[in-house]
C-alpha cells in the first residue's frame, strides 16, 4: 500500500491524526498533515483507509498496489 498527502488540499482538520496517529502527524506551524511512516505495516491498512474516506479536503490517496516499477515482473510462463 502507497499512500500520499496533496499539501495543497489539506484543510487541517485533523480526521486523519485521530484516526491513524501512528501514520500521519500534525504540523504544529501550519496545521498540514504529514506522514509518520513511509512504510506502512499491514495493520495501520484499514486505519489508513478510512483516513482518506474521512478527509473532508480529500487530500489524502491510497494506492492498494505498489507501482508497476516496484512489483516483481515475470516473464510469460513457458509453454
């Protein structure tokens, strides 16, 4: 999972901080989001889901797959 914080769509609610503090923190200065972790474990998955359902800027994307560069390619199977 991939996840990214549009700094220009953040409205500093906070929704997300209370939902998944482990993941994302407040900047005390400006009040945008940032996050905690670059690597997400598989448990903070569902809390980071309904972070970005919850955002009222929507500035918050989840990516359920790695990019295409990240995932492990294979050949055509041989036949």
């Amino acid at each position: 999972m991939q996840v990214s914080i549009d700094q220009d769509r953040c409205c500093s609610s906070g929704q997300c901080v209370v939902t998944a503090p482990e993941v994302f923190e407040q900047d005390d200065h400006d009040g945008l989001v940032r996050l905690r972790l670059t690597v997400l474990p598989p448990a903070r998955f569902a809390d980071v889901r309904l972070a970005s359902e919850l955002c009222p800027g929507g500035a918050i994307t989840v990516a359920e797959e790695a990019p295409e560069r990240d995932r492990e390619r294979t050949g055509p199977a041989a036949g």
